[in-house]
C-alpha cells in the first residue's frame, strides 16, 4: 500500500555558509510544492538543485532545495520511503542517499517535509517499532512494541485527517519510533527538516520538544522547521521557538493578493513580539511567511507540474518580496526554477538590497497601518557598503485597489521612528524605481495599487 503526502524534498539555501551556529540569518531556499504539488520526480528535483547551484549560490546564498510531496512507502518498522517509481535510485529501500549525494555535489544542502506523528498506514499494518540500539523490535515491561501501542486516532492531523496521527511521545516505544525516523534520514545526509502537522492547531510540545533534542544529538548542523497547518498565534511561537529554527505562522500561501494581504498583520505580531531572530535550536530562529509563489506554478492539491504563470502582478510581486525581506522571513521560492525570467531573478529574487535588508537589517517593525496603507521602518550598516555607515529602511505599501499618494511629514516621520537618527537632507534612493532623492519635510510616493515603495537612507 502506498501513501499520499508523505515526504517532501527540500534544497535548504542558507547565507551562513560557514558558521558554528544555524540560521543565525533567515533561511534561504526552493520549495517545490508551488510549481510541482505532490508529484516531482527525481529528475524534475535534480534538474531545480543544478539550476539553484549554477545561478543563485555562490553571490546570493541560496544553498538548498525544499519540499517535494509524494506517494510514498512505508519499510518494516512503518518509517516513510520515497516512490521508488518516481525516484528510481531510491530502488532497494536506499531512500533520498543518491540524491542528497547529488545535492550535496552541487554546493547546496537538502532537506525533507515530512509529517508529524505516525501515518494511519504504518497504524493499520500495526507495524513494530525499531529499537536501533538491538536492531530488534523495541521491548519494554515485558512485551514487544507495534504502531498501534504508540498512535493516537483521536489526534489525527487537521488537514489530514486519513493519513497521520500523533504519536505517544511520553512513552519509550514512541520515542524509540522518532529516533528510529530521524536516524534514518540523517544516514541520507539531511540537513534540513521541516515537520507538519505539529504546530498550530495542531501544537504537540512533547514531540517537537523530542524531535529537537534528537537532531542536536545526532546532527547539530540540521536546520529544524515547522508548519502549522492552518494558522499560529506569537503566545505559541513563544513555546517552541527556542527549540527550531524557522515556524511557518501562516497556512499555505498561494498566489492571489488577499492571501498576500493577510500576511501583513501577522507579520506586524509577530515584529511586535520581538520573535524575528530569537534564540533558536543552537542559534537562531525565524517566523516563516512561506513561500514566494512567483514564476511558474501549479495549482494546490493538483496531480499536474508547472503550468501557469502566478496570478500576481510585478507591483503585488514586489510588495510580497519588500515585506518578506522587511519582516525577516525566510526566503523559499515556489515557482519552477527551471523557467525563470530575468525580471524575476535579477529585480526580485537575487535584488541585493532587498536580500541585505532580509539578513541584516535590525529593529524591524510596521509604524502605521491606516485605510489600506501599511509602513515599516527598520535600520542597517548602509548595506554592507562600508562598515561605518548606516542606513534607514523605510517602506510603504499601499494595499487598495486604487494607485495611492503616500506622504509623511518630516517631523511625524520622525516621532514615528525614535532612536532612527532621522535628519534633514539625508541622501537615499526608491529601490523598484532607482530613483534618488534626498529628504527634506516631507516623504512622498504615488504607489500603485497593491504596491510598494522602499527607500534606502544613508546616515
């Protein structure tokens, strides 16, 4: 029998290449799930890693892939297998090794999605847990131990409600379940996961607790992710965000406008809790926005590859990219990587001073949010031009379907962002229009409908 959504494939694109910490910026990378859904095959996958590789790693550092949903098998201890028809070199119960191998070739790190809990397929063939100390089945108060000691059909996971539920953490068999799991995929040399179904609505504090503690046990380096499903709160994030690095706080965001729309609230909580680079899992952690549906696409849930363009326009591209990068979420691009056009790379996606902000830019935070418009304000060190200088990030967004003339006096502008050493005559530049300017009493934009403008003051 096999299994649908199982594992997911991920290409993790990280700027601290070298680093004794994780994620000590946001977490950069390809998300395959926007322009693939649940059907990428191995070849389709290699063939983004290599395009990933070849344009945007070295300059721009993206150094991984993500998340390719499949129908997937289960081994003799219930533990999820790639297709091996769509992922031939998986042949022989070899899992993800080749391709991580492959990977790893390229200069970029690879990651899975998987789910959390047990799946309802490894509940129903009641399959025995490992105990990878013996390498028999695990044993504990005189029996031996199956799924169905361990699995919870009460807790079935929201979204999906056929296919997994949690898992008894507090007991031994179950955790002998999870480190027999991440076992596993570490000898594929992973070095990104991102778990489902555990955060949220669905927050199970014991397993994510577990899981952490595994992964700095067995790989210290592993980038560790969550996704909630449907939606998170930052009293949640609060609970588990030392023990991850990057936590989805959305659910799946596609490419309409209102979908982007709702983005801007919950990035302004999440900025108002001081969550945007917490302490993480040994380093830093990141509240996830998710992925950027931009390029070439799928639809949700399709059985189809990339057949369509995004249904956003360049100006709501543009927003989405200036507030990702001014809220510090990480970075995942979901469109084909295989047919990018230039504007999409060089404007967006590889746009230098869009992705310094993303790494290096403090005190992000929204100032404003009044009939339809929305600002941001955060500062940097002038990016990166020269150590001694700063500079003032100030965003404006105009969320109504009407072009809008944003203006800000000098002196409100300046009350809304204390500390920001704001003065007369700083010289700076719109970034999407290039052009310069210098300011004087008043801040002013004539921004499109859905866009944005981004200025860049050096001080």
């Amino acid at each position: 029998m096999k299994f649908l959504s199982l594992i997911s494939l991920c290409f993790l694109l990280c700027v601290h290449s070298v680093s004794s910490q994780n994620a000590i910026t946001p977490p950069r990378g390809w998300n395959s799930y926007d322009s693939f859904s649940w059907i990428i095959s191995e070849d389709e996958y290699l063939d983004n890693a290599q395009t990933m590789s070849d344009l945007l790693l070295s300059e721009y550092g993206y150094e991984g892939d993500s998340n390719s949903r499949g129908t997937d098998n289960i081994d003799e201890w219930g533990r999820m297998h790639p297709d091996p028809e769509r992922w031939p070199s998986s042949n022989g119960w070899k899992g993800f090794k080749n391709v991580a191998d492959k990977v790893h070739e390229m200069g970029l790190k690879f990651g899975i999605h998987l789910m959390a809990g047990i799946s309802t397929q490894a509940y129903d063939s009641n399959t025995p847990i490992l105990d990878t100390a013996t390498g028999k089945t695990y044993e504990e108060s005189g029996k031996t131990w199956h799924a169905k000691d361990i699995g919870i059909p009460d807790r079935a996971c929201k979204w999906m409600s056929n296919g997994f539920m949690a898992l008894n953490v507090t007991s031994g068999a179950g955790k002998a379940f999870l480190r027999s799991l991440y076992e596993l995929y570490i000898s594929w040399g992973l070095d990104f996961v991102k778990l489902d179904c555990v955060f949220g609505e669905d927050l199970d504090f014991e397993e994510i607790t577990y899981v952490s503690q595994i992964l700095k046990d067995l790989k210290p380096s592993i980038v560790f992710s969550l996704s909630p499903g449907v939606k998170a709160t930052p009293n949640m994030a609060k609970v588990i965000n030392g023990l991850v690095n990057m936590y989805r706080v959305t659910g799946d965001d596609w490419d309409q406008w209102s979908e982007v729309v709702t983005h801007f609230d919950v990035a302004r909580d999440y900025a108002a809790a001081t969550l945007i680079g917490a302490q993480g899992l040994n380093g830093n952690s990141w509240p996830d926005l998710d992925m950027l549906p931009f390029g070439w696409l799928t639809d949700p849930a399709a059985k189809q590859g990339p057949h369509r363009l995004t249904n956003l326009n360049l100006e709501e591209q543009q927003s989405q990219m200036t507030l990702w990068c001014m809220a510090k979420s990480p970075i995942m691009y979901g469109g084909d990587l295989r047919n990018l056009d230039s504007w999409t790379t060089n404007v967006v996606i590889i746009n230098p001073t869009l992705l310094f902000i993303n790494s290096n830019s403090t005190d992000n935070a929204e100032f404003s949010s009044a009939n339809g418009v929305r600002a941001w304000a955060a500062t940097g060190n002038n990016g990166g031009q020269s150590p001694q200088g700063q500079d003032i990030y100030i965003a404006f967004f105009n969320l109504n379907d009407k072009a809008t003339t944003i203006s800000w006096k000098f002196d409100d502008l300046a009350k809304a962002l204390p500390g920001k050493n704001l003065v007369r005559g700083l010289e700076g530049r719109e970034v999407w229009s290039l052009n310069r300017l210098v300011l004087s009493d008043v801040l002013s934009a004539e921004v499109a409908a859905h866009g944005c403008a981004l200025f860049v003051f050096d001080y």
